[in-house]
C-alpha cells in the first residue's frame, strides 16, 4: 500500500503521473453493473448483499486503468439504519417514508446502533478480499448537513423548501438531529477503517443550500467536529480525509481546516486558482465536468489537459470528476491514463 500513488498523492508527494479514480465509478452507465442491477427489485436491497457490493466495486477496476477503489454502498444507509424508511424508486431517486417532520421526532430517535450497518462493514471486507492487494478503498459517509438535509425534506429536491422551513421554525432541534449524525458518521466511518478503508471520503453535496453563515452554523461546523473526532480517534487517527464541498458561495480556502488532507473541487471551481491558495496544504481532487464525458474525445483531451496542465507542478493532485458519472454517459468514453 505505502506505493499507492492515490495514497501519495494524499500526503502531498508529487506524481510525474497523476493517480486517477473518478466519482461514481461503479454505477449505471456501466452495462455489467445493469446487469446485475436487473436481479434486484431495490437499490437498498442490493447494497445490503456485501458479495454484491464488492463485484460492484471491482467493476471499474476491471474495465479502467484506475488507482483507487470506492466502497459501493450510499450515503443514505446512516439515516435509514435511524429508521427513516429509505427507499430508491425507480427514476425518482431516494424516499424517507418517515422523515423527520417534527423536532419530536428527533427527541424521540432510538441512539444509534453502528451493527444495523453491520452489511456495510462486511461489503468492505468482501471488497478488500477481491480487489488488488495494492489498491486503495476509499469508504465514505455524507457530510451531516447533508445527512439531514435529506431526512427533512424526504428525499431528493429542487429547492429544499421543506428543510428550509424546518431550519428556520426549529434551528435548535436541527442542531441537536446534527449532533446525532455527527456521531453516527464518527462511529461508522471508524467500523469502515476498521474493515480495511484506506482513506475516507465526507460528500456535502447539499452544501449550497445554505446561504455564507448557514453554511458555517449546520454544514462546517459538524464537518469539522466529524473529521476532529477521526483524529483524535487511534484507530482512524492517520487515515487521510478527503471533503467533497458543493460550496460556490465560500472561498475553499475559507472552508478547509487542518484535519482534512484532501479537497475534492466541484467542476464549477477554477482548480488553477484554487491550486494556488492550498500549495503545501492540501492535496486537491478534481475536477472534470463529467458534462464533457458526453462530448467528443477530443474535446474530453483537452479539457483533461487544460486540468492536468494547470495542476502539473502541485503536489498532491488526483485527477477525478467534479462531481459524479452520470448514467448517460458511454463507459468508452472514460479512460484511463497511458
Ligand atoms: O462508485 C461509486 O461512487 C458508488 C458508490 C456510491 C453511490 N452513491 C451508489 C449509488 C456513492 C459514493 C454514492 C454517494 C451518494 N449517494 C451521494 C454523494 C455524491 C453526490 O453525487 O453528490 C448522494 C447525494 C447520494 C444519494 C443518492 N443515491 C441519490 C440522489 C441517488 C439516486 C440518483 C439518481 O440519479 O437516481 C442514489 C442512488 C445510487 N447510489 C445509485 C448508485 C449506483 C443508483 C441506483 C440504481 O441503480 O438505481
């Protein structure tokens, strides 16, 4: 492992070559994953099958000349294993069946219990047995914020409107259903280290949601208490953390603090002038409009280009997506690097 280019990358060593995986590199646009896919009725039921998880996870390794591996699971199974009622319909994303609509509802929360997602623990086993030996697994949780986000609102939304309300009637109960979160993504991630992760992924994909102050009062605030308790934590202690942040109305350089080694850059950020901020401080990952995956190869060429031109003197670049592969997109026009 101690020549995992991924893993150098994230302690800030410079790669003549930069070390690749891409964001939602095991999904639907892969026809071996639909084929699987078709023996499950739903999503939910497929990630709680560990086997499954893991041949999932090997699929892009198999097809791509890719330097890390990603957990296949979700992000939403902490806020099911609290008894949400989580299910994924087909073409309408995910849906609580009983959200939190009420801050009694969050008074009346059963603690959490780390062994309900006992199916996650084992997919990473399951997953480190199959992969190469000197291949990273990245595992992963959702930010708090964005944990909550979706267990108010239900489900995936435009505006958020529900949250919104519910944020501005309660502040007090949110902050307590945050507290909640924030020690459940503590205690699964380190049972994720614990079953062989090697880095650690945090996505605030609902960041944006949240005007400049919000921001800091929901979303950083529990971000960083999340990523302080890993550190202090021996077992998770020297496992780098990478942050996803879908954050355009804060500086990155306003948004990162010392616990995390990794930003992983939205497509809308310039990574040049992010890159000249965060030198030495941080390892940056990023940031390809998986849009242009749609476009012509040579078009794909020369956005990759521009990126890794822009990024070729920084120590500590992966090379990724700003945000996630989309179903659309054709598996041939994703490649890996010579
Ligand atoms: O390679 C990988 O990254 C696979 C593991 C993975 C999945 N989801 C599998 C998945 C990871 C890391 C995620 C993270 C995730 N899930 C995020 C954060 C990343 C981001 O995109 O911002 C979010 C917000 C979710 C919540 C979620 N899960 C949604 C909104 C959906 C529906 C998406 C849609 O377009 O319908 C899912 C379902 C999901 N998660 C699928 C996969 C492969 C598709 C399910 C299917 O086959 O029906």
């Amino acid at each position: 492992m101690n020549n995992s280019s991924f893993l150098q990358a994230l302690s800030r060593e410079k790669n003549d070559v930069p070390p690749i995986w891409f964001m939602r590199q095991a999904g639907r646009y892969l026809p071996e994953y639909q084929t699987i896919r078709k023996n499950y009725k739903n999503f939910l039921d497929m990630c709680k099958e560990p086997r499954t998880c893991a041949e999932l996870a090997l699929q892009p390794i198999e097809r791509f000349d890719l330097d890390a591996s990603i957990l296949f699971s979700d992000i939403l199974t902490i806020p099911d294993a609290f008894n949400l009622g989580l299910a994924f319909h087909e073409g309408e994303g995910p849906k609580f069946s009983n959200p939190i609509s009420t801050p009694q509802d969050i008074a009346r929360l059963e603690d959490f219990q780390i062994e309900k997602l006992s199916y996650v623990y084992k997919a990473v086993e399951e997953t480190k047995k199959i992969l190469p030996a000197t291949l990273p697994l990245i595992g992963f949780c959702g930010s708090p914020w964005t944990l909550a986000a979706y267990s108010i609102e239900g489900g995936g939304s435009k505006d958020f409107a529900k949250t919104k309300k519910f944020i501005s009637d309660h502040p007090e109960a949110v902050k307590d259903y945050l507290e909640i979160i924030t020690d459940a993504c503590f205690q699964y991630l380190k049972q994720q280290v614990l079953s062989g992760v090697n880095a650690l992924q945090i996505f605030d994909s609902w960041a944006d949601l949240l005007n400049p102050n919000d921001l800091e009062t929901y979303s950083l605030k529990y971000t960083r208490k999340l990523a302080r308790k890993l550190k202090e934590d021996v077992v998770t202690s020297k496992t780098p953390i990478i942050l996803f942040e879908k954050a355009p109305q804060k500086k990155i350089s306003d948004i990162l603090f010392e616990d995390l080694s990794c930003i992983s850059l939205h497509w809308s950020e310039s990574i040049e002038s992010v890159s000249e901020n965060l030198k030495g401080q941080f390892a940056i990952q990023g940031n390809l409009n998986p849009l242009f995956l749609l476009e012509s190869d040579e078009i794909i060429q020369a956005e990759t280009k521009k990126i890794c031109g822009a990024m070729k003197n920084f120590p500590g670049f992966i090379f990724n997506l700003g945000h996630g592969i989309t179903p659309d997109i054709k598996p041939e026009k994703v490649r890996g690097h010579d």
